[in-house]
C-alpha cells in the first residue's frame, strides 16, 4: 500500500499528528510513475525469432508507457539507444518478467 497524508502540529497542541488523505496500491503507483522501460539487449541475442518475440510482447502489454531499447555491445563496450515511436507499452510484473526470460535487462524510469 502507499499512503499520502501531511505531518504537522495539531491545532492548540504541542502534539504532532499524520492525516491520511490518501490510499491507493503499490501496483497502481508503480503504473502512474512510471513514464518509460528500457531494454537492455545484447546485440548477440538479436535475431528474427528474438525480435519476433519482443514484438508480440509489445502487442500484448500494449499501454501508455514510452518504449526504449538499447543495443549493447560487450564486446566492444558500445552502445546505441532507441526511442521506439510506435510502439508502447503496460510495464508491468508481467512485462519485466516475460522480458528476464529472453535474457533482456529491464529499466524502469
């Protein structure tokens, strides 16, 4: 749960107070604050199938949220990022755990 409220002194008090003024769930938070996702791909793990698959998971969790890749070369120690202008997507668990089990590095921001 995240909960918002103000701190302050009661009124004709010496007494500190919390007001609630605000409940909601973690998960709705993360959804909300979450502006962008930024894969992390190795540039070995590219191929026709590898891309395929990260389509469809776009397709499935297609949202509000700014898609971005980023193309990693360990060997060479480069690496070139992407905006994707068509594509957006629901970071969500599911999301980020469909995206582990391709071997990509997810970053919420």
């Amino acid at each position: 749960m995240y909960v918002e409220g103000e701190y302050k002194q009661r009124y004709n008090s010496d007494e500190m107070e919390f007001r609630v003024q605000n409940v909601r769930l973690l998960e709705t938070i993360g959804e909300e604050k979450t502006q962008s996702v930024t894969l992390k791909i190795p540039v070995e793990k590219i191929s026709a199938e590898f891309i395929e698959q990260i389509e469809k998971l776009c397709t499935v969790h297609k949202g509000k949220h700014t898609l971005r890749m980023e193309l990693i070369d360990y060997q060479n120690k480069e690496k070139l990022p992407f905006t994707s202008m068509a594509k957006k997507v629901t970071v969500g668990n599911e999301f980020i755990a469909a995206m582990e089990v391709l071997g990509v590095e997810c970053g919420v921001n």
